[in-house]
C-alpha cells in the first residue's frame, strides 16, 4: 500500500493543481475548437466538416489509446506516464499552433494531443485514488478534478472565443503549450509511484484491435455527414475503384460492422488470454460489476450529450446566426455559469444524497435544458432564449460528473486501479468522439434546412439521454458509498 500524503508530509494542493489543470486542459481542447470552426475552415481552405472531423478524431484518439495508456501506467509508473504524455501533448500543440493546412492539424491536435491526453489522464485519476487514502479527501478531490473536466468543456467555448476573436485560433493552441509547461514545472511535486508491472505484461495485440475497433466504428458514423445514414448519396470509393455506388448501402454501416467484428476479436482474444494465464490489457473481469456497468453507461451517454449538444449549438450559432467566435462563446455562458454552480455544491450534495440520485437527477435536469432550447431557441429569436435552456444543462452535467467517476472508481480495489481508470476515461472519451459524430452527421445533413436541423441534432441528443437516465435509475442506491479502493 502506497503511503498517504500526510505521511509523507505533502500538501494535497501541490498534488491535486496540476492534475485537475491538465483535465481542464484536455477538456478544453475538445470543446474550444467548436467556437473557431468557421475561422479554420476558412484558414485552412477546408470545411466545416474537415474541422468536425479533426474535432472527432482528437475525442476519438483518446478513446482509443485510453485503454492501452492506463496499461503503461502500470509498465513505466503514473508519474513516469503523466509527465511523456504532457511533453507530446505540448508537441502536438506547438504543430497545431503552426498548421497551413488540415492534415497537420490533425497530425498535431487530433492525433499527438490525442496520444498525449491518453498517457497524462488515466494517472491522474490512479494518483488520486492510491494517495487520497480517506473516502472524505478523495471525494473531495475527484470532485475538483471532475469539476476541472466539465468546465474546461463549458468554458472551452467563451476562452476559445476570446482568443479566437481578439489574436487567432492559433493562440489557443499556443496558450495550451505554455499551460502545459506551468504543469510539467509543477507536477515535479507529486510524489513518483512505483510500476506495478512489467514491460513484458503489455498487450500489444489487445491494444491494436481496441484502438482499432473503436477507429472504425467512429469512423463510420462520420461518414453519415457525406454519405447518409441509409442510402448512399454519393459514389463510395477506395483509390480508383467505386465499392459502393449512389444509391447503395450508406458505408456508415461497412465501417460500424468492420468496428463490431474487431472490437468481438478484441473481447475474444483478451479472454484467450486470461485463460492461457497471460495478462491481458483489459481485464475481462471488469466488466462483471453491475455497478461498474452502469456507471460506465451514464459516464459515456453524459459526456456524449454535453459535447455533441455544444458542438451543435456552436455550429447553429455561427453557420445559420452567423455570430462570431466571441459571440458564441458568450451566448453558451449560461452553461458555464451552470456548471459552475453545480460542481461547487457537488461535494456537499454528496454528503447529503446518494450517488445515485446525484446522477438520475443531473440527467433529467440536462434532458430538460435541452427541451428548453428545442421549445424556444429559433434562427431569429433573442439571444437570452438560449440562456434558460444552456443553465439547466450546466447545472445537470455539474451534478452528475463527479459522482459518476465514484461509482465507477469506487467499485475495485487499488490493483485494478490502472484498469478501471483507463476502461472509465476511454468510455467518456468515446461519449465526447461519438457524440460531436453523431450530432454533427444529423446538423450538416442535407435532409433538412433552417431551424429543422438544429432541432433534429438536439433530439437525437435528448433520445440518447434518456438511456443514460435509465441506467442512472437501475445503479442501486448505495453505489459509489463504499469504496474497496482504499
């Protein structure tokens, strides 16, 4: 058992800053970009597409690599992990900063930021959780850095819009270098944990078929922002040759089907594994707590409606408005504000009410922001009729953060701490990747103009919510109260 931080005489603060700041800074990558969309587009001589492409496939690089992350954590050490993740996610952000054209802003923000949130996230919550060795002080501080994870997505919009607006889309990537900087000279001070594994243990196979898996299947659902979800609209072709005509099968269902058959190898081959006595990368066993279960559903499903909501309500605001970046991070304050005022009262509303009902009650109070806006929020109507609708939501998602990550931190014991951590980060990152995916696919679809588009995005955000409230409503009420973590 690792020694706690009083025993070692160290502050909680020096420990808890710099991690909950690089959360904050990885959240706000993938929301602050929604509010510069035209900007690069236009930069760039790309479109809004491209852009919600580079947006998915940074979410998505996450998801996919959380997993194989949280397993280095294991191999090389949590701090080890955290500091090389911080290094290339900085790298990303330099090239990012200096792109002329789409592809390396990928290379840049999608893919070396992706890698690097893959290697600096799943420490942060494994350092938690071996050094706050008391339920009252971890909760405490799980909540802060939760609090860091929802505002650095709600307030990714209005920081990115005064940038965006006042120097250049570039600051920001430039802003994140040197925030990244300020943590590495910081995160000097928390204590190194030992590996708990070896270099011979790591999945390599397991890793492959994970990432790829999941790349395919998120893939594929951005394809339905070209292609259509059912029939295609379009000719689909590889190289030269045409595999699917106009009029065929839309290709979103090839890609989601490649992604289900290996994502199946995937469980079978780490199953082959356990049962040969190799380590897997994944422990199947994981997956056996009903607990865990459920609150990997309402992780994945909140994330997925606050990211997939806030890029549609930014695309609406500056394609069909026409406001501009500054503009549009400021109307989406109300959600800020919100979550804000949620995530301070979490750690006492924690105290008070179960976990739970903590989470039910942070769905239905987001489902009802967002009908709200599908009520009142219109092309031409006043700015302040998004403003009820957007608080709700920041309230909602506020509320529900922090207990989530309990529950599902909660339920297994300090050795599959690397595991856990990496499973829970890449499902909330796969909800953030699906979510800017899907509801994008429905806001650019050609299907239907003007305010039908915006309120037909929000609904299929509204219908994905409800399953996260119904797996909220089966957690059993003293999930996440005790912890075998410790």
């Amino acid at each position: 058992m690792v020694e706690s931080l009083a025993k070692r005489g160290i502050s909680a603060r020096r420990v808890v800053v710099p991690l909950a700041l690089c959360q904050f800074i990885a959240s706000y990558a993938a929301s602050n970009m929604n509010v510069a969309i035209s900007s690069i587009a236009h930069d760039l001589d790309t479109t809004v597409i491209g852009v919600q492409t580079a947006i998915t496939l940074f979410t998505l690089t996450m998801a996919a690599l959380m997993i194989p992350g949280s397993k280095l954590t294991d191999i090389w050490s949590r701090k080890r992990c955290f500091m090389l993740g911080l290094v290339v996610y900085g790298v990303g952000a330099t090239i990012a900063a200096l792109a002329f054209a789409l592809p390396v802003l990928i290379l840049g923000y999608s893919l070396l930021e992706g890698i690097g949130s893959a290697l600096m996230i799943p420490p942060i919550y494994i350092i938690i959780t071996v050094l706050f060795t008391d339920l009252p002080s971890r909760a405490k501080a799980f909540g802060i850095v939760s609090a860091a994870a929802g505002v650095g997505a709600a307030a990714g919009p209005l920081i990115g819009g005064f940038i965006t607006s006042a120097l250049s889309w570039r600051a920001s990537f430039i802003a994140q270098a040197l925030v990244v900087l300020a943590i590495i000279l910081m995160a000097r001070r928390i204590p190194a944990l030992g590996r708990t594994g070896t270099k011979s243990s790591f999945d390599v196979v397991g890793a492959i078929l994970s990432a790829a898996g999941l790349f395919l299947a998120v893939l594929g659902i951005l394809q339905s922002g070209t292609y259509g979800w059912f029939k295609s609209r379009e000719d689909f072709t590889i190289g030269n040759t045409v595999v699917i005509h106009e009029g065929g099968i839309s290709p979103v269902w090839l890609f989601v089907a490649a992604g289900s058959v290996v994502l199946t190898l995937f469980f079978l081959y780490e199953r082959g594994r356990e049962r040969a006595g190799r380590e897997p990368l994944l422990p199947l066993r994981l997956f056996r707590s009903r607990v865990s279960d459920l609150g990997l559903v309402t992780q994945n499903v909140q994330w997925l409606i606050m990211q997939g909501s806030i890029f549609v309500i930014s695309v609406f605001l500056q394609e069909v408005r026409h406001f501009s970046a500054i503009e549009t991070g400021l109307a989406l304050t109300p959600a800020t504000i919100g979550l804000l005022a949620s995530s301070s009262l979490a750690e006492r509303m924690a105290k008070k009410r179960p976990q739970r009902t903590l989470i039910w009650s942070g769905f239905a109070t987001t489902l009802a922001g967002m009908t709200l806006l599908m009520l009142f929020a219109r092309a031409d109507s006043h700015i302040l009729t998004f403003a009820p609708g957007l608080f709700l939501m920041g309230i909602g998602v506020g509320a529900m953060l922090t207990a989530s990550v309990t529950v599902v931190q909660s339920s297994f014991p300090e050795a599959d701490q690397g595991a856990i951590s990496g499973l829970s980060r890449s499902a909330s990152n796969l909800g953030s990747s699906l979510g800017v995916a899907f509801a994008g696919s429905m806001l650019v679809s050609s299907l239907v103009e003007g305010n039908e588009h915006f309120l037909l995005a929000l609904a299929s955000m509204v219908v994905i919510g409800l399953v996260g409230l119904a797996a909220a409503l089966l957690l059993p009420r003293d999930a996440g109260r005790s912890s075998q973590a410790a």
